[in-house]
C-alpha cells in the first residue's frame, strides 16, 4: 500500500491556491472567479510532495502518455494521499517547463474545467501550482485518448456503432460549452483530445486554449486565430494570414 512506502515529507513549499495565482495573463474568468471561490471547492490543490508520491516519483513505467502540456503519470488517490479522499485513479499531468504551453495555458484549464461539470467532459479533480511546478489531475479514463484508437496498428479497430457513440458524445460535450451560461468556446476539437472511458463514453480534454464565448448583448468575440493546423477550418485559419496581408497593405499605402 501507499502508506508504507510513503517518503518523509518535505518542508512544505508554497503551493499556492487558485484565489492566490497573481498573473498578468490571467484569464477574464479567473478575475470573476476569485471573488468567488465557492467556484472551485470541488477541485482539490494537491502538494506537489503528495503527486510525487502517487506516481511513485514520476516513474517512467507510470507514464499515460505525452502531449503539448507535458507528460501523463498514471497515480491513485485514497486515504493514505490525504484523508478524507476518495479512492479513485488518477492521471497527472506535468507542465514541460521547455514546452509550447505554459501557465497561461495550465491556469485557462484549471479555470473552465474547475467549474464545469458534465459527463461529457473529463473531469479535473485537481492541481498543483508549488514554485514552478504545474500540475493538473484528472479523473483516469481507461481507454485513452481516442486518437490512439483510430491510428495505432496495434489497436482493435472500433465498431461503427461505438463510433457514432463517441461522435455523438463529443457533440453532447461541445454542445454543453456552447450552451453554458457563460458559452465556452473550446478552440482545440480533435481525436488526441477526446478521452475514452471504460464503456467508450467520451469526454473532452485539453482546455488550455478554450475562450470565454459571447454573453448577454455581445455578437462576436475578438481573437488570436487559435486551435490546431489540419483541424482548424482552412477559412478559418486563413483569415489570420488576410489580416496579415491587411495590416502590411495599409502599412505601405497609409489612410491619407
Ligand atoms: P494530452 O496532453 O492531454 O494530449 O495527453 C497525452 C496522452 O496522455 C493522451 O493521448 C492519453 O493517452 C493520455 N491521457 C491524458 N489524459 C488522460 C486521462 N485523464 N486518463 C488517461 N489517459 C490520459
């Protein structure tokens, strides 16, 4: 069991909560959710001494699998971690420090998947934010992602039923984010970010790029063209490159 091969415990370090996390990038969300906190009560701040322990160091042999953000431990949470918590397994994420993504996008995630719920969506149990380090923790989906079910050789080709299934419950999940009362757009739909459970319900993950979608009065939102080449509809993408070749034009020939 855990318990007995529990390693001292550190010093403790500043592991901050999400009312502390002061960022000049801070998402609109967090600034409305930090006065209030009830928001994020159902989400647990998890020491960075208690992940080491659950992934028995991070250990090579634990590793789920490796994405932008970082690599994916394997790890089981239960009274020995910390009482008062349910046995679950876990799958915890590490922030690459050398990676393409960072706090920005580590404290968007923390801040749309801390307060949402439904079943289409993984669910982040909770984090860890000590010095640099960034974590996140997410309920384990026993099937992974569903990228890995199309593409690896190794795998058993899925049926077409279990294919309008998780088709089907992805758009449930879209449709939630875009119906919420606060619309969520996700900017990041694609196979690797659809996790399977055991029964092949799919969920999305991944919501370091998502954007707080038009409210009330509002029509449109103004944005960076964001997502992933060869996902991302070409019009789409493209309409960075017109506003490029735009800016440029008007730079050379100036409103007289
Ligand atoms: P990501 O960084 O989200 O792209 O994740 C990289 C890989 O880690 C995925 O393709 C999955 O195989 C695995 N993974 C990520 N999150 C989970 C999870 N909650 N449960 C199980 N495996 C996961």
């Amino acid at each position: 069991m855990l318990s007995s091969s529990l390693p001292v415990k550190p010093e403790r370090k500043h592991n901050r909560s999400i009312s502390d996390l002061s960022d000049p990038s801070t998402p609109r969300n967090l600034e409305d959710s930090r006065k209030n906190a009830v928001l994020y009560t159902h989400v647990i701040a998890f020491s960075l001494f208690e992940l080491e322990t659950i992934t028995k160091s991070f250990r090579s042999d634990y590793i789920l699998g490796e994405g932008g953000f970082g690599t994916v431990y394997k790890g089981y949470i239960d009274e020995n971690v910390r009482v008062g918590l349910k046995s679950l397994p876990v799958a915890v994420k590490v922030l690459n420090k050398e990676g393409l993504q960072g706090h920005r996008e580590w404290l968007t995630e923390v801040n749309f998947l801390g307060q949402l719920r439904h079943p289409n969506l993984v669910k982040l149990i909770g984090y860890c934010c000590e010095d640099d380090h960034r974590l996140l923790v997410y309920e384990f989906m026993f099937r992974g992602s569903l990228e890995n079910h199309l593409f690896r050789k190794a795998t058993v080709p899925l049926s077409w039923a279990t294919r309008m299934m998780i088709a089907f419950g992805a758009a449930k999940g879209l449709a939630f984010l875009h119906n919420a009362e606060r619309p969520v757009i996700y900017r990041d739909f694609k196979t690797s970010n659809i996790l399977l459970d055991s029964d092949y319900t799919a969920k999305l993950s991944d919501f370091g790029l998502a954007k707080a979608g038009p409210q009330g009065d509002e029509t449109h939102v103004s944005t960076r063209v964001m997502g992933t080449y060869g996902y991302a509809a070409p019009e789409y993408v493209m309409t960075e490159f017109f506003f490029f070749f735009w800016v440029r034009r008007c730079k050379r020939r100036p409103l007289e």
